[in-house]
C-alpha cells in the first residue's frame, strides 16, 4: 500500500524510563504528520527511527509510544486505524489521560505543552505545541576567599613496584527504553470494551445503572451504546460522567433524564450521594 502521508522533519520529545527509575525525557528527531481528524478537529503525530531499528509513533501531548512498525508507512499505518483512532478519541476524554498530559509537562521543565480540553462532544485543542529546552543550573556566584592557603608539605615518595596498567573498553549505555504507558491504556480500554460491546444491553441492566449508580454499571450501560463513562475517584463517590451522546440524540437524553442525570458543559453527569 502507498504511503500518501504528508511528513515535516520535526524535534520533539519523548518519555523514556531513566536510568534512576521513574521517567525522563529524550529528545527526537523524526517527523510530523496529519494522522487523524477527532470532532472536526486534526491531530497531528511524531514519527521516528529508534535505536532498535523499529519506527515509533509519539502522542505529542503526552510524549508517549502510540504505535511501532518495521517502516514508516507501517507505523504510521496502525497508528491511523479505525480501531486505533476510535480507542484514542475515548481515551483523551479521560481524566487519565490528562493526568499524562500533565505528567508530561513536568518532564519537560515548565508548561511548554497543550492540553486537550472536551468541550459539547467536541474535542478542541486550546493552543499549538511549543518545544523548550530544559533551563541550566545557575552557576554559584559565591565569593572565593582571598586568604592565601598554608603550603603544603611535600610528600614522601612510596617505594613500591609499578604495577602493569591495563586498558578497559569504554562502557556501552544502554539505549533509553521507551514509556509504554499510552499504548498500555488503550490496548486495556479496547479489551474492556470490546468485552462490554459483547453484552447487548436490556431494560434490567438499565434498572442496575439506575439503581446501583457505580461506575461499573454505568459503563455497561454507556459502552455498549458507543458512549464513555468516567468517574474521577470511585472510593469517594463523586460524579459519574457520561460522554458522546449526540445533541439530537433526544432519546438517549430522555433516557438519561429518567435516570437521574443532568446534563453538564463537557457531558451528562449523576452525583451517587444525591441519587435518589
């Protein structure tokens, strides 16, 4: 299959395990692509050659591994799937990924990367992406004493044989292992939905959803519809969320309505403690 991909030579950012533990980030130099339009909105990907041999597309927002191929094309080609895009536009949605957003922005020294932000159905990206280098360490301006230093004794020669010196070979670093983290969460979200999908929805388990209001029944109630259900702290009970209902979709929202939900500025939201 031709690769008709458009590709700008781009420097850029990506997470990596450290050495110490923990992540870090590595600098990049590949290429930037149109991959997908999301809500009437382009997203635009990182592509690059590691040290492996494998090319590797990078989320710019989050700095993360979102597909490998032996080739370009390759891995421009499962980063664009249907399945692929589908799983990324649930994801962005969650306050998961925003936390790896922000995450990233940590990594890189300072606020130099964009969030994602959801707004009526639509995601809206607020600003373009900037690319900073991380700020040097100030050099110590403390004054150095004038006082002159007491000489030193000379010292006393050792009498010992000279022993034979030998030549180690330079150490090898290991190539920095990239985060897999993006790629982990939509691989999880994709066998969790499509084991929900599986289960056809019936008026009981809608009964559940509204009798139980947990997380888990919401979602086997939204994802089965093509809807996403999140809830930012489950042990707490705050608001469970619902996400993608269209707004002519006057049967769903009549629904929801029934439920017990309320109709938000990023979703349609129920508060367990309040339910009725």
């Amino acid at each position: 299959m031709a690769d008709n991909t458009t590709y700008t030579k781009a420097t850029f950012k990506s997470v990596v395990e450290s050495e110490k533990g923990g992540h870090t980030v590595k600098q990049r130099n590949g290429y930037e692509f149109t991959a997908f339009a999301i809500g009437g909105k382009t997203y635009k990907m990182y592509v690059y050659h590691d040290e492996d041999g494998n090319w590797r597309v990078v989320d710019p927002m989050t700095g993360q591994r979102l597909a490998t191929g032996e080739t370009r094309a390759k891995a421009v080609e499962e980063a664009t799937t249907p399945t692929m895009v589908r799983n990324f536009s649930n994801l962005i949605k969650l306050d998961k990924y925003t936390d790896m957003v922000n995450r990233f922005i940590d990594l890189c020294g300072g606020k130099d990367y964009t969030i994602a932000a959801v707004k009526d159905d639509e995601v809206t990206v607020i600003a373009e992406v900037e690319h900073h280098e991380l700020p040097e360490k100030p050099k110590s301006t403390k004054a150095k004493s004038t006082k002159p230093k007491a000489p030193k004794a000379p010292a006393k020669p050792k009498a010992s044989a000279p022993k034979a010196t030998k030549k180690s070979a330079p150490k090898k670093k290991a190539p920095a292992k990239e985060s897999n983290e993006l790629l982990d969460r939509i691989k999880k979200l994709e066998a969790e939905l499509a084991e929900l999908k599986a289960v056809k929805p019936t008026p009981e388990k809608v009964e559940v959803a509204a009798t139980e209001l947990t997380i888990d029944s919401v979602r086997k109630w939204a994802v089965p519809r093509g809807f996403v259900a999140d809830q930012v702290n489950p042990e707490r009970k705050d608001c469970i969320w619902v996400y993608g209902v269209r707004k002519d979709d006057k049967e769903t929202q009549k629904e929801l309505v029934g439920m017990g939900f309320r109709w938000g500025k990023k979703g349609w939201y129920i508060d367990p403690k309040r339910a009725r």
